[in-house]
C-alpha cells in the first residue's frame, strides 16, 4: 500500500493542505465572569497552545502550549479537552497523546499560566464526562480510572468521580461512583455534572454507550465534606438525554427522548418527585439536537434529516420564533456565557464551509466572531453539496448527503461513508482530509443510515438491535441509488465504515459483494456476538445485544459480518485500519475478519494496516495514512 504511486500523490496533496492551514482560534470557552480562552494549533512543531483573550485590549495571552510537556516525555501531546472555572481564575486542561487512552490532566492559573498540581493521572475528560467546576470555583470534580492497562483485568471498569479542592495535595478523594450510588454497575463511568455556578444541586450520572443514563442527586455541602448523600433523581427509562442538561437554580432543563423528534422538558429539583413539564415540541419534520437557557429565555437549534440546521427563540407565548444565520448550516452549536446573561454565540459548519462563530445581537442579527479567521481553501468553494432522500428496501425514504464537483460529469470514483449506530448522527462537517478527493472529481457519499439519530428516536430505534438489518439495507440501497443516478458504478464504489459503522458495513459487502470495488474499516467492530468477550465490553450489549439473552443472541449473530461472510461470490477490495492502542474496539474484531479472507481467499484484494501508536480514531500520522487510504481508493476504482 506504501509503494503505491497513488499514495505518494495523495500523501503530497494532504501534506500541501497542511502547510496551507493558518493557525486560528477553536474550541471557545468562556469563564461566568466574561473571561475568554481558545486553542491555536501550529504545524510546525506540531504545537497546540492554549490562549486567554483580553477583548478589552484585543490581545491574547499565552498559558501553556503542548511542546514543552512533549519534549520532556518524548511524546507527542495535544490538547484534548479545557475547561475554565465559573470565576475565570483557574482552568483544567488534558494534555493528550495519540494513543487514545488517558491523557494528562493539568490545572493552571489563568493570569500567570503557572501549574498549580502536578498531573492528574488515569483521567480522560475529553472521553469520559470532561471536569465540572464546584459552583464557588474552588475544586473540580473528574472521573478517575483505577486500571488504565488493557492487559490488566478490570481494565477502565469500577471508575469513581472524584473531587479535588484547589491547594490540596494528591488526586482528591472519590464522591461518587457505582458502589457509592449502589447502582452496582461495574462498567458504567461515573461523572458528576454542574452545568454553570448556579446549579442547586450535584448530578450523578452513570454513563454508558447508551443515549440515556441513571441519575442521581446529591447536595453540595455533603458533597464537598467528601460523604455526599446520594438519592436516584431518575432511570433511563426515562429517557433524558442526560449528555446534554442544564441546571439553573432548582430547574433541570433537558432534552427528552420520549417524543419522536425529541422535546424540551423540564423538572424542579426541588420536588420529591420526579415530575417533568413539557416546554416545547420540535417543529414539524426537524429534530431537536442542541438547546441553552440564559437570561432571555430559552433558545435551541434544529436539524432536517440530519443537515440542514435552524436556529430558535422560545417566545413568551411559547411558540419558537427562528433566527435566520448568515449562512445555510448543516450543523447549529450554541454557546451561552452564563445563564444570568444574555450573551449567546452560535457555531455553524457544512459539508464545505468551515466551523464559523458568531455573535447574536439585541437585534436577533449575527455578528461574526472569528478571531481573525481567513480561509485559505478557496479550491473547495465552488464544490455541490446535494441533500435529497432515496427508497430503502422496505420503501422508508432515507436522507443522503451528496458532495460533487460540478466541473466533472458521468460515473466518478466515490467514497461513501457510513455509520448506523448508537443513534449518533453524521453531521455536515468541513473535512480537510476527503475534500480533496471531491476537487480532484471523485465524490463524497453520506447515507443517513438508520441506527444514527438523524431523524430521531424513531430512526435509531430502527436500526438497532433486532432491527440492525435496516441499517445494511440502507446501505445496499444507497449504492444501487447512486448508480441508478448515474454519479458512479459499481467499479467505482468504496464503502468506508468506522467502528461501530462496520457493522452494517461489513454486513453490506456481505450481502450485495457486487455493488462495490472497496471496503475500507477504520477500526471497525466486525465481529460483534465476540464483543462481551473482548477488553471493551463495558456497554456494546445496549447497542447491538447480548449473547446470554437467547433472542438478542440470535440477531447478533445475523448481524455478524465475521460469521456471515459468503464465499460464494468474491468480496470488493478490503482495506483494515486497526490501532494498537485502541481502547474502545479489541484488535481481534479486525484480525479474524482479515484472517478468515485471507485464509479462504474471500475478497479480491486483503490489507491490514496496523498503528501500533494510534488511538480509536486517533492517527499520529495523518498524511501518510489518509494519503494510503485516498490512494488504495484511487488505484482500485482505476
């Protein structure tokens, strides 16, 4: 794959996009008090600094950057997830490698930049719940690992949050966790969750793979004398799609899965009983996919199958009133910066437009708050976004995104990617390393699957467990639409599947081999009935089954691409991406599937290409490998 001259050119082509990136501020925070930090990434190097922002004077200020801690430990670190105190006085930071397993969680004071505790260790925010601040700014609670070696049994399992007071010394001690809350789960993560300095109250929760957790409920003054008293406040049966709250005073604010395009609901803490009230429905034919409340009330952003984003204001008279942005969006982020304020940004994104962020007015207009931003990726502007829908095997009509180059005509190489699972949705996002691939005249496919969340409750529940053929079937329909389209053919075909997407993948070449030319899994789950007995079997049961349970047991293994592999007609060209340090899908749900084409010579071509460096969707060497996948792409659809 190295020595393919299809590769160099691809390598050369990303690296070129590389070194074109300007550096710019991501990833906004602001502290309650109007603070502000962002991130700026320099290639050079392969630097990530972290950066305080007077906008007084406009001038920002360095706290800490990720080479001096990557020379000192001979690695190479970024930084993966920050996040200030209410006060703006201190702010935590993980510094993480690519690994993808546990990062470095340091603490710094926000005018001098200097550390105050060495390291926190066995910690990963940005994947496991990320840090809450007490509401007085005087410690932060984290989800803390007691096993962080996947050779060792137990292995990121009976995890426990704890609480750190600044100027002690040590970890903290642990407040909440399974054996705290007898919830008498070993494998799911505990975190606690404060969502500004005006929550009334800790919330527990029990995080799982799931969309919807157990929670519980504390109160702060036990809390912080480390014997917090720890009462269920709700099941997940309930369905709260507790990943995304907001507590204000005594108000829990949520987003609720027990409508079908989701709803807003809300419920007074202060009650024995858990007793929500319904805010707001969705409007007709969108989803409700984020929401923030501040001083002006209410205001949440809406999706379209899955692309196409608005943006509302609940009015008093409860009806939501749309606020236009300055661009067509395929994704609508907001950011509040405290909920006694009525200060709101919102972040847009598409298919080809990069992350924007702007400002809402008093006026319900947008002022572009970039930071200086420019976009040097001019070769990108004229591409052809086309969002249309297309007939599944049972006749649902299931949404797909289409990005092209108008300049190109007749059947193009085409790289379509596909997910389905744990209701997540694949949103419109700007990707540097596949938009070349467009400008070049090859094709970008998203089929909005069911099994994602893109339309729903509904959607997901459609595709998962004893209804994960669904999700293949829209695959394999997908392919024959695009073909019965004219934009490509079944030579020119290359379905990508990521982790938990290589299930209706591996199920899609399985069944309808003649459709495609490629398969190309990133760490994908291929072996799914095996899961349970893998290092990472914490929660996959939720999503696609358990073998103890003898009816799921059955539809695991329908689902199984390892065990329905079909020998009667040859496989497409396939190409494994695994990762040594992979923490969320074992090695062996990659090797047997390769080893078992290999063996029996059931695919046209078989690679592997093992990271042993590399973290679940964490590449160290971006160019080189993404320039292997965009060359075996090419040399195959030749």
């Amino acid at each position: 794959l190295w020595s393919l001259p299809e590769k160099s050119k691809w390598t050369s082509i990303l690296e070129d996009i590389g070194n074109r990136y300007e550096s710019e501020p991501y990833m906004f925070r602001n502290g309650e008090n109007g603070s502000s930090f962002y991130l700026k990434y320099a290639i050079d190097g392969d630097i990530t600094s972290l950066f305080s922002f007077d906008e007084n004077n406009e001038t920002e200020n360095l706290l800490i950057s990720t080479d001096s801690l990557s020379q000192k430990n001979q690695t190479s670190y970024y930084i993966s997830y920050y996040l200030p105190s209410w006060d703006g006085n201190h702010i935590a930071v993980e510094f993480n490698d690519y690994s993808g397993l546990t990062g470095l969680l340091l603490l710094l004071e926000t005018k001098t930049g200097k550390l105050v505790h060495e390291p926190f260790l066995n910690s990963s925010p940005s994947g496991f719940g990320g840090v809450s601040w007490l509401p007085d700014s005087s410690g932060l609670l984290y989800t803390r690992f007691p096993i962080i070696d996947n050779s060792i049994n137990g292995y990121k399992q009976n995890a426990e949050s704890y609480l750190y007071k600044l100027g002690d010394t040590g970890y903290g001690s642990p407040v909440f966790s399974s054996e705290l809350s007898l919830a008498k789960d070993s494998k799911a993560y505990p975190t606690i969750i404060a969502t500004s300095s005006y929550a009334r109250y800790p919330i527990g929760l029990m995080m799982t793979s799931d969309d919807y957790w157990d929670a519980y409920i504390s109160d702060w003054e036990s809390l912080k004398s480390y014997n917090p008293k720890w009462k269920p406040l709700y099941k997940r049966s309930e369905l709260v799609l507790s990943s995304n709250i907001k507590q204000v005073d005594n108000i829990l604010y949520f987003i609720s899965g027990k409508s079908k395009t989701f709803n807003l609901s809300k419920v007074d803490l202060d009650s024995s009983i858990w007793s929500p009230e319904l805010i707001t429905e969705a409007p007709s034919g969108e989803t409700i996919s984020d929401f923030v409340v501040n001083s002006d009330g209410i205001y949440f952003s809406t999706l379209k199958n899955g692309v196409k984003a608005r943006l509302y204001h609940l009015e008093e008279d409860g009806k939501p009133l749309e606020l236009k942005m300055p661009q067509e969006s395929g994704e609508i982020d907001i950011e509040i910066l405290s909920p006694k304020k009525d200060v709101l940004w919102a972040y847009t994104s598409g298919w080809t437009s990069k992350l924007k962020r702007y400002r809402l007015e008093d006026d319900n207009s947008f002022k572009p708050d970039f930071y200086g931003a420019k976009d040097v990726y001019s070769e990108f502007s004229n591409l052809e976004v086309i969002e249309t829908e297309y007939p599944s095997h049972d006749g649902v009509m299931v949404p797909i995104s289409i990005i092209a180059n108008p300049n190109f005509e007749g059947p193009r190489p085409t790289i379509m990617t596909t997910y389905g699972a744990f209701g997540e949705k694949v949103s419109p996002n700007f990707n540097l390393l596949y938009l070349p691939w467009v400008a070049k005249g090859g094709i970008l496919v998203y089929p909005h699957i069911r099994g994602g969340g893109e339309k729903g409750v509904d959607w997901y529940e459609a595709g998962k467990k004893s209804n994960k053929s669904n999700s293949w079937e829209d695959v394999i329909s997908a392919a024959k639409f695009l073909i019965e389209e004219k934009l490509t053919d079944s030579n020119k075909i290359i379905l990508m599947s990521p982790s938990g997407g290589g299930v209706a993948g591996g199920m899609a070449i399985n069944e309808a081999p003649e459709l495609f030319k490629g398969f190309i899994g990133e760490m994908p789950i291929l072996n799914p009935s095996r899961l349970e007995q893998g290092n990472f079997s914490n929660n996959y049961h939720l999503e696609f089954g358990s073998v103890v349970n003898a009816l799921e047991a059955e539809h695991l293994y329908a689902m199984d691409p390892l065990l329905n592999l079909q020998f009667k007609e040859k496989l497409p060209n396939v190409l494994i991406i695994s990762a040594g340090n992979d923490d969320r899908v074992d090695g062996f749900q990659m090797f047997k599937y390769v080893a078992a084409l290999q063996k029996f010579k059931a695919a046209e071509s078989t690679y592997l290409y093992n990271d042993p460096e590399a973290g679940h969707s964490e590449v160290a060497d971006i160019y080189n490998v993404y320039g292997m996948v965009l060359g075996f792409a090419e040399h195959i659809t030749k």
